[in-house]
C-alpha cells in the first residue's frame, strides 16, 4: 500500500529534486543520492514498505514529534511539547515547572495528561476514489461538500476495518492527490524526566526564533499499553509499549559540517500557493494575530507577577501565544527582506505568460490565477472580522461558556425539548472545565481586549453591542471597566447560575445576559456564512489544484508537495550562517554562553546546580573532544517547520545526535520558502542531554536504559 502512494507521489513531483530543499515524502528517498552527501545506510534502512526502519521509531507527540529511544517505549522529545502536561501537573506546592520532574523507577512515573501519542501504522493512495466523486462537478459548494463526505466515508468505512486505529485522509495536492493514513493511539503516556524550565526553556521569549541558543529543550516521555498490547486509557495494569524500532544515540554527537538528516512530522508548508494566498497573510493573518496574541501575553504576565498560582496556570497559554506571536513577527520580517510577495506576483505573471504562449493550455488554465486573486480579495473583505471571532470565541473564557449555552440551548431545542441523550450534563462538564481555572479580574482583561478589537473594525461585530454598552468608552481604560460592569451583571462566573442557564435554555432570552446575547449574534452570523465560506473553499481547493497541474507544466514538474501532517525526511549539514556581512555565527553553543547570559531573574535565570557544575567544569564523559567545552545546542541547515519540533536528528549512520525544537529567526518563513542562505534548525545536543540525566539531575536507571551506538 504504501508504495503505491509514494510511486504516485514521485510522478506528480519532479524528475528531479533539489538536495538542497525538500520536506521530502519517504518514498522519495530513494530517488535521491544521499551517499553522496555523506549518508553510510540505505534508503531501506531509513524507509522499508516491507520491514522494519528507521520510521519504525518515529511517533507523533501531539502537534510534535519524538521518537523511541529503547525497548520499553521510552519517548524523547522536546520541553514545549511537553510543557502543557507538566502544566497540568503542577500545583504551588510541587512546582515541576521550575524544579523540574525526575522519576528513578517506572512507579514514579506519572500522567502526562493531555498527551495522545501517534504511531504510522500503514498509508495507501486513496485519490482516484476522492477524486472520481467530484468529477465534473462545477458548483464549488457542492464540490467541498462532496469531497468532505467522501473522506468522511473512507474515514468511517476504513475504522470499521480496524477499530483500534485512527484513520485520516490527508490532502498532498489540492484537489490532486489524497492519502489514508492509519495511526495508532497510545493514550497512557507518562513523565519519566522533564528538565527545570531555567534549562528547558532557558532564554525563553528573549532567545525563542533565535541563534546562537542555549536551551535544554528535551522531555522523556513513557508509553504504555494494556497487558494484551491494545491501546488503553491510563491504568497503574497498563505494561511498557514496545516499539518494533528505537534509536540509538552517538554519544560523540556531531560537529560542524557532519551530515545530519531529520525524520518527522512537519506541519502545513504553504510554498506551492498563489501570489494571492500569500498577500492575503502579510495583509490580515499575520499582523493581526501577532498583535492581538501579544496583547493577551502581556496581560497574562502582569496577572502572573500578582499571583504564583496564575503565574503557573497560564504559563502553557503564555508559552504558546508567544510562540506563535514571535513567528508570525519573524515571517512578517523574512517575506519584507527576501521582497517574496513580489517574487511570487512575478511568477504568477511568468506563469501566465507561458500559458498564453500555448493556446490549448490557455484554454484550460487562463482563467486560473485571475480567479484566485478575485477570491481572495473577496476573503479579504470580512478577513479581520474571521479573524477577530475566532480569537474572540476561543481566548474569552466568558465567550466560551457563552457558546456553551448557545450550543446547549440550540441541541435541546433540536431535541423537540427532550434530553433524551445527556445533553445537558456534558454541557455543564464543558462549564465545569471552564469555571475551574477562571479568574475573574485576568478574564475581564482578556474579554475587555478582545472586545476593544472588535470596536476598532470597520464595520463592527455588533454595531448594536457597541452602541448600547460603549457610547462613551473611547479609550481602553475606561473600556475595561465598562466591561467589568458588564462580566458582573452577566455573572458568568457563578457556576450556580451557570447551571440554571443550562438546565433552563427558555431562560436565557429573558435573561438579558449582555455577553450570552453578543455570543449568539456571532456565531449565528457565523453560521450565516458557512455556506458561503464552503462555496469559497471548494473554489479555492477546485483552483489550487489547477494551479499544481499549471506549475508543474511550467516547471517540468521541479517541485514537490507541500508538507501536511504527515511523515516526511530531510537532510542537510551542520553549518553555521553569515547573519549580516562579516558576521557569522558558528553552529555549536557551549555552557560558556549559560556563563554569559545567566541573570538573577527574567529569562536567562540559570539552574543553580547547573551553574555549580559549569564553573568546575564537571562534564564527565559527554565534552567536545577537542575543546573539553560542554555542547549545548547545534545547528543545520535541513528544511524544517511547525511539527518537527522534537523530531531526532540523526547522523550518517542513523544514531541520535541532536532534538530539533526551533528554527533561527530568518527561517521563521520557512513555511513559505526555503534557503540555503538563512534557513536553519535548531537542536538540543545529545550530550547535554545525557549530561543533565547522569550530572545536573541524575537519574542512573534512565542513563542504563538507553542504547549507543557502537563505533
């Protein structure tokens, strides 16, 4: 099955493809001479349709990646993709987030909640299928809907097949290509070592999208199945999942201009769109999300420096808007100084100047790049208003238990009044979630934002809300208490009332609750656009795909899938880069810059055991060679993005030497291009990783079950 996906693969790619750039699907690998750039196994050792690989070893860690690192399911990935578990994990009184979480048997180990790992069980083309029930179909509604139930079908068909796995249909090429993946769960995974956030994180936002670096970004997790091997929900009866494949892990790490090559599970790349999808991020997406995600970062910092309690409950949020916040800035940056808006409207141009050259193509194609411009201006005209709604539905806690009765209100009243199904009582569950880590004053905060966003475009979410509650609230001060008046007298927070709501819809329209009735406005206006939204998107898949059969025409096919969720290699070297001229920046960081950067507070806070150990220079066996110095962070320059943070990086023989987790800040646009100039990952030295385990924070029994490679 899974040959045939790839073989169609390669004919829809290229005749040839760049050594130099690629998040290449697995069956490509062996199209490509890696040999000659330094790599000592076979394409089958890394991908075997038939056996077992290097593959075997490789999982999908949430929106990460991780791979096994021994026989009994032992899983390495990074801090932040661990970070919400250990979140979840913590209270004032056990601070795993500062003081780290270090297990020296398998019965301390303990939940890692919120985590569900991934394993590629199998993959078989599915395309002809998807494709043959959209066939001449113009409407573009109709073309999404189909196409959506189709997968749908395949989707339900396949997990009747096989119960125990989860089944997705991925898009390669829009509306070209379609791929069945079947993964295995495992649900019981738990922490075995998370690292102190002062080395896990150690720069935080200061150095995040940045080089050089020195953070011990790795977590190991632990899976674990039931007695007969089937995935199970967590049970202190569930035994160790045992991988058919782990790595094992070079001790001597890498150097600069070693080969290196990253397997992993990278997330959307967008390199193979139209001029027009890429104007419509630089001009709404982007700016707009990076500033309203800093907004709520900072006022989710000001509400942690008043509470240790909030400073530990929203650190996974923080961590994450500033995550994505940074990027969207970093790519904001890139695509203004590589000028890549205009270098794709030339090609779009060029491109439609070759068609015009053939009259049978012209035909078949003219109309394609016009369309698709015509479509995204149309999205551009409510763009800040989707945008506004989704972060106001998702980030307002009040918004959210808002939706819930408007969900729960709208299910009864389907129901004919009768909750014959437990209506209800799942609704409160979703309050009860909500109200349980609510704080009143921070959430005020946040909605009062949000809802100052919403007051600034044009025209508004509500004309009516604004008017009615914010006639003389033109500044953001006096905004916010407006707003608080409005939160009390909603009483949202009161779980009493709440469930009162809830067991009586009939009462919300009497209620008068000003935030339930801004709520229902906008996701019944949302609802009004879904029929236009689908209609859009079944045009813009329709045009995407047309304008991969007119690139590959152009191009002779020199190009290949955008990455999607799904397995993919690439392959590179340790190499540092030129930032600006006469600067250039080495690709090996040492405990010298922990040394140089450690402060008593703020992000470069250094574990103080760590530093102890640092002055005296106690590296045991895991130094650089010539150097005697402690290696803490590499970098590379393979073609990663979103999704590959925890992938392992391996060398020429396949052993672990580094854990990707970040790009350098120019290769924040790698989403949408790739080079050799100014794109490069960033690793976690395996040596400083076993170096914590065995000397910061020792944990013998972990250090004794891994495996190295033998020179």
């Amino acid at each position: 099955m899974k040959t045939v996906f790839f073989s169609i693969i390669f004919l829809v790619c290229s005749a040839f493809l760049s050594p130099e750039e690629g998040m290449f699907p697995l069956g490509e690998i062996q199209k490509i001479d890696l040999s000659k750039s330094g790599l000592n196994l076979s394409a089958k050792d890394i991908y075997n349709p038939n056996g077992v690989s290097l593959i075997d070893a490789l999982v999908r860690v949430g929106g990460c990646t991780g791979s096994f690192i021994s026989k009994e399911g032992l899983i390495i990935t990074n801090h932040h993709c661990a970070f919400g578990a250990v979140q979840q994990a913590s209270s004032v009184e056990s601070d795993f987030i500062t003081k780290g979480f270090y297990t020296k048997n398998k019965s301390e180990e303990i939940e890692a909640k919120g985590i569900v790992v991934r394993i590629t069980q199998s993959y078989s083309d599915v395309s002809e299928k998807v494709l043959s029930a959209v066939k001449g179909i113009s409407d573009p509604f109709k073309y999404d809907s189909i196409l959506s139930a189709t997968n749908a079908a395949i989707v339900a068909e396949e997990s009747l097949k096989y119960p125990d796995l989860l089944c997705e249909v991925s898009e390669m090429f829009a509306g070209k290509s379609y791929v069945l993946f079947r993964y295995q769960l495992i649900k019981d995974v738990r922490l075995v070592y998370v690292p102190p956030k002062s080395i896990g994180d150690f720069g935080g936002e200061s150095d995040n999208w940045i080089w050089p670096r020195h953070s011990g970004d790795f977590a190991i997790l632990r899976a674990y199945v039931g007695k007969d091997g089937k995935t199970a929900t967590y049970s202190s009866e569930n035994i160790p999942f045992i991988p058919k494949k782990f790595l094992k892990i070079n001790a001597k790490g890498a150097s600069e201009d070693d080969f290196v090559f990253v397997l992993g599970y990278p997330g959307k790349t967008f390199r193979n769109q139209p001029s027009a999808y890429l104007n419509y991020q630089v001009k709404y997406q982007l700016p707009f999300i990076s500033r309203v995600f800093q907004q709520q970062i900072d006022l989710l910092n000001e509400a942690g420096k008043e509470d240790k309690s909030l400073e530990i409950r929203y650190s996974a949020k923080i961590k994450s808007l500033a995550n994505t916040a940074k990027n969207y800035r970093g790519k904001l940056s890139g695509l203004s100084k590589i000028q890549l808006l205009s270098k794709k409207k030339s090609e779009d141009m060029a491109l439609q100047a070759f068609l015009i050259k053939k009259d049978s193509l012209y035909k078949l194609y003219g109309k394609v790049i016009p369309r698709l411009d015509s479509v995204y201006a149309e999205a551009g005209k409510i763009a800040e208003y989707q945008l506004w709604s989704t972060l106001f539905l998702q980030n307002s806690a009040y918004a959210g238990i808002a939706s819930v009765l408007y969900d729960n209100a709208k299910k009864i009243r389907n129901a004919g009044g009768i909750d014959s199904i437990g209506i209800k009582e799942k609704s409160k569950l979703s309050v009860i979630s909500a109200l349980r880590t609510l704080d009143i004053k921070t959430e005020a905060r946040i909605l009062s934002l949000l809802l100052w966003e919403g007051y600034k475009i044009q025209p508004q979410p509500s004309s009516s809300f604004y008017s009615q509650n914010y006639k003389e609230n033109t500044d953001s001060l006096r905004f916010y208490a407006r707003t608080l008046e409005i939160i009390l007298k909603s009483k949202l927070y009161d779980s009493v009332y709440v469930y009162s709501l809830l067991q009586s819809p009939e009462k919300l329209e009497k209620a008068n609750n000003k935030i339930y009735s801004l709520v229902s406005e906008i996701l019944q206006r949302n609802e009004n656009l879904v029929p236009i939204l689908k209609s859009r998107q079944g045009t813009i898949t329709y045009l995407t795909g047309q304008y991969s059969e007119m690139k590959h025409l152009f191009k002779s096919g020199d190009f290949i899938p955008d990455a999607n969720g799904t397995l993919r290699f690439t392959y590179g070297k340790v190499k540092g880069y030129e930032v600006r001229d006469g600067e250039y920046l080495k690709p090996v960081t040492t405990y010298k810059g922990i040394l140089e950067k450690a402060a008593p507070s703020g992000d470069y806070v250094a574990w103080p055991d760590a530093l102890k150990l640092f002055e005296r220079k106690d590296f045991g066996s895991w130094s650089i060679q010539k150097s005697g110095d402690l290696p803490i962070d590499i970098l590379y320059d393979t073609d990663t993005t979103g999704g590959n943070s925890g992938s392992p990086v391996m060398d020429a023989n396949g052993s672990l030497v580094a854990i990707n987790f970040d790009r350098a800040y120019g290769a924040t646009i790698n989403d949408y291009a790739w080079n050799k100039d100014y794109s490069r990952s960033i690793g976690v030295d395996i040596r400083y990783v076993l170096w914590n385990i065995e000397r910061n924070s020792p944990s013998v029994q972990l250090l004794k079950e891994l495996e190295f490679y033998d020179f």
